[in-house]
C-alpha cells in the first residue's frame, strides 16, 4: 500500500483534529509537523506531543529546505497565522490545503469571525481551499455552511468551526489521495479583505444601539481579549452580557451611564436605543 507523505502545519483546536485524523489514516505517512511553541499565547492553543517528527516554532518558512528533502505529496495547514512563502508552497505536487472560516471569496484575511460576529452575520462557513500566493485567495475545494445564532458567543462559533473541519477533511481527504477532488476558482473582485483586529476595536461606543454593543461583546468574548469600556474611571473587560428592551430608569440618562446595579453584581447601562446588562465582567 502506497502511503501519501503528509506534512502538517498548525495547531490550535481545529488543527488538531486534522492532526488526529492524519495520524490515525492508514493511508498517510505523516513526515513532520510543525506547531507552535509551548509558551505561545495563541487562544484555543493545544499542545502537541513532544516527538522526533514534531518542530515546535511559530516560523514554518525557516524549515523550507527540510521540507524539500522531505518533498511531501500534500501539506495541511490548520490553525496557522504565518503567512507562507511561495517557495514553500510549491513544495508538494498535490498541493497545500487551508481552511478558513469564511463563505470566500467574501471575508479573505484575519480576525474574520469576530468582524462577522460583530456585524450581525447570521451564518458564516469553514472553506477548504489551495493556499496559492494570495492569502486565502486559492481554489476553494468545499465549503460548509455555519448557523450563528443571536445568542453566540465567539466560543460557541469556534466550537462549530472544529465540527465542521472534522466533517471537511473526513469527507473530501479521500479524493485528495485520489487525485480528484473539486476545485473551484475564486472571484477575488466579488470578495472582501479583513484586517487584523487590535484592542482600539475593542473599546465599546455606548451612543451606539444596544444590539450593535451586544454583538461586539460576543464577537471577542473569551477565549479572545473581551469588549471594555471604562465606568468610574476604571477599565471593565466584559465577557456577557443581554439587551434590556426600552425601559425608563430615571430621567437625564445618557448613553455609558450605569443606571442599575443588581443584587447579582450585574449592572445596567444606556446605550442609544436600549439598555445592556452587563451579566459577567472584571475590572482590571
């Protein structure tokens, strides 16, 4: 039985499942793997076994010509934020393969769950593409569709993400060693581009509606950094919260104004339209 060479860049929780399921595939000689170091603080990190076949580095592109002697049929990338040189793409002569959360060619490029989130998305999906030379920009293999619900939080959508990915590379792994999976161009010009989220767009305008600052709160909830403000001069990093409909506190409110604090330490507060209940939080 000939076994296809597979290398494997990655980590996190999506890229384990990849990594479980090549390591257990009768038909793959898994060659290397690549995944970050054990200090790294990446969220939903998930620390690789220690092993001769195992690097351990946030820097694939520093191992292209090991990976030339190697000259693997197929590379999986999974959960991996480096982009990679063309040099190294063109490595395996069945390809690279990626995933991304995203229906592309719309939302190419980084933190694109929680712009989706954030934007009141109601369904996004895990892409199975090429990598080529433009990010996230390859041949798209398949797609799955992917429910957000109004009550969401960024853990549950990742949580959704691994579902899928497993259902992905189960599904189309086969007619990759076969040599006849589907590949489907991309319209890059019917796309959009995502940059990387920092912590300005973290920061909660409360003259903004209640459901706009809820949909933030849920699009960077743990295990991201958390949506903060700051009340009495102190920052608050929330992680829960739910919109008060239309209800009338008291007079000369104005929005980032507490207007209740409740038995349960949970506090409400106007916004433009509403109120929201700050549920769970923490001062920092």
């Amino acid at each position: 039985m000939n076994k296809l060479k597979v290398l494997f860049i990655g980590g996190l929780t999506n890229g384990k499942i990849v990594y479980d399921y090549l390591v257990k595939n009768k038909y793959v000689n898994l060659q290397l793997v690549i995944s970050y170091s054990d200090n790294t603080n990446k969220p939903r990190f998930i620390q690789f076994p220690d092993g001769e076949n195992i690097i351990k580095s946030d820097k694939a592109n520093d191992y292209i010509e090991k990976i030339k002697q190697l000259s693997p049929d197929l590379i999986f990338v999974v959960g991996w934020s480096e982009l990679l040189k063309e040099e190294l793409l063109n490595i395996p002569q069945k390809g690279v393969i990626g995933f991304h959360p995203a229906k592309l060619p719309r939302d190419r490029g980084r933190s694109v769950l929680a712009w989706q989130i954030e934007e009141g998305y109601t369904e996004t999906a895990l892409t199975m593409f090429y990598y080529n030379n433009i990010p996230d920009g390859g041949d798209i293999i398949a797609q799955e569709t992917i429910k957000i619900e109004e009550n969401d939080y960024i853990g549950d959508v990742l949580n959704k993400i691994d579902y899928a990915t497993y259902n992905i590379v189960r599904a189309y792994f086969p007619l990759l060693r076969q040599g006849i999976v589907p590949r489907q161009p991309q319209d890059l010009n019917k796309g959009n581009f995502r940059r990387l989220r920092t912590d300005r767009d973290s920061l909660i305008d409360w003259n903004q509606n209640a459901v706009n600052i809820y949909n933030k709160i849920r699009a960077i909830s743990k295990p991201y950094p958390g949506a903060f403000t700051i009340i009495e001069n102190e920052k608050v990093r929330i992680w829960k919260s739910e919109i008060i409909n239309r209800f009338q506190f008291g007079y000369n409110e104005i929005p980032g104004k507490v207007v209740a604090r409740l038995f349960d330490n949970s506090m409400i507060i106007k916004c433009r339209d509403n109120y929201i209940r700050l549920i769970e939080y923490e001062k920092e």
